[in-house]
C-alpha cells in the first residue's frame, strides 16, 4: 500500500519560489561572461592576439584542428588545457589586471604563440 503523499505547507512552496528568485540572477550572470574562441590549427593559434576585459572572469574556448592533441598553456595566470584532435574545451580565467599575458601551444613551442591583451 502507497502511503498518502503529505500536504506542502505553504511556507515551503514560499521559501522555494523565494530561494528559486534568487538563484536565476546567478544563472544569468554566468551566461554573461565573456567568451573568447581560439582554434589551434597548422601548429598555430588564431588568432594570436585576443583583447579582454581587465578585472573581468572570461572564458576561455580552445577547438583543435591539428593532427595531433595540443596544450594550451599560460605562465601567468597559470593555465592548462590539453584539448585532443577535434576536440573543444573551455576554461575560465580570472580577472586579469590591465596587461600582456602571453601563451603558447606545449606540443608546437616555437609556432604556437600567442597573448592576452587586457585594457
């Protein structure tokens, strides 16, 4: 025998409308970050120079068009991101003070190369 199922007290359904008003904001507010697209191709990336917002999180999208896997990978902030042949993947930065950040492909040293440029 299935026991009855018990009545939501008002309050309940209150608080959960209350907590769900809250939340969505916090949604939203991650679907604003911005994104930036770098495709690793030839041993190179592209593009080379990406302008971001200073003190403002972004996100990061690496697509890799090479033959072989390629590491995306920054001293400063200090960032990896291995991304297999055909292969998309994002990662998210911090904010970055007003600046030139390079980085550069660990499997194409001497052409993979690239930088940041926060204004």
């Amino acid at each position: 025998m299935i026991p009855a199922s018990p009545m939501i007290p008002a309050t309940a359904l209150a608080a959960a409308f209350a907590f769900g008003a809250l939340a969505a904001p916090a949604v939203a507010r991650a679907d604003e970050m911005p994104t930036f697209e770098v495709v690793a191709e030839n041993g190179r990336f592209m593009p080379e120079t990406i302008e971001v917002p200073a003190n403002t999180r972004f996100r990061l999208q690496l697509t890799n068009r090479n033959a072989g896997p390629e590491e995306f990978e920054t001293s400063a902030p200090f960032k990896e991101l291995v991304v297999g042949p055909g292969v998309t993947r994002s990662t998210i930065f911090p904010p970055l003070k007003p600046g030139t950040y390079p980085f550069f492909g660990e499997f194409h040293h001497d052409t993979a190369k690239g930088r940041f440029v926060a204004k």
